[in-house]
C-alpha cells in the first residue's frame, strides 16, 4: 500500500496526501536524527507511525522493532523487506 501511494490490489485505502505525510520526515531540531540509545542513525527521521531515510540513496522508509523485526520500503522500486527476527541482547 505505501509503495503503490496508498492503493492496495485496485482498491485505495489510503489518500495520496496522507502517504506523503506518512513518509516525509516530521522530526526537527534536536529530535533529528532518530537515536537508538545514546547513538544517532544519520539521515534518519520518522514520519508518521515509520522511519523516514532523508539522506543517501536509495530513499527508503522503514522501522526496527525493539527486539529485532524491521521493514524497509523503498517507493522509487515498488520495493519491500520483513526481517522478523526476534532476538533481545
């Protein structure tokens, strides 16, 4: 749905606009970059409920989970990735 611009199997779900604030970085100031702990992630925001990579190519969304799941989304290639690993160091 957030590489088709809010359409899933012909039927749209979400509106245009609400895919775009959904992946445009919302973060400023010192919010920006995210940090896991005390480390930042250059050139990563947030949007709207996902991460948001403003920087270096390719431009791709996505979130890591606490215990180790992440997805990435990279729009320009109609391209996703799940790792569902669960693993808590």
């Amino acid at each position: 749905m957030l590489t088709n611009g809010g359409e899933l199997g012909g039927e749209r779900l979400l509106r245009p606009d609400t895919v775009t604030e959904m992946t445009t970085n919302q973060l400023t100031g010192s919010a920006f970059p995210v940090r896991f702990g005390d480390e930042p992630w250059p050139g990563m925001g947030f949007g709207l409920g996902i991460g948001v990579q403003v920087s270096d190519t390719p431009p791709q969304i996505g979130w890591i989970g606490w215990s180790g799941t992440s997805a990435w989304i990279y729009p320009r290639d109609h391209t996703f990735i799940i790792t569902l690993s669960q693993s808590r160091n």
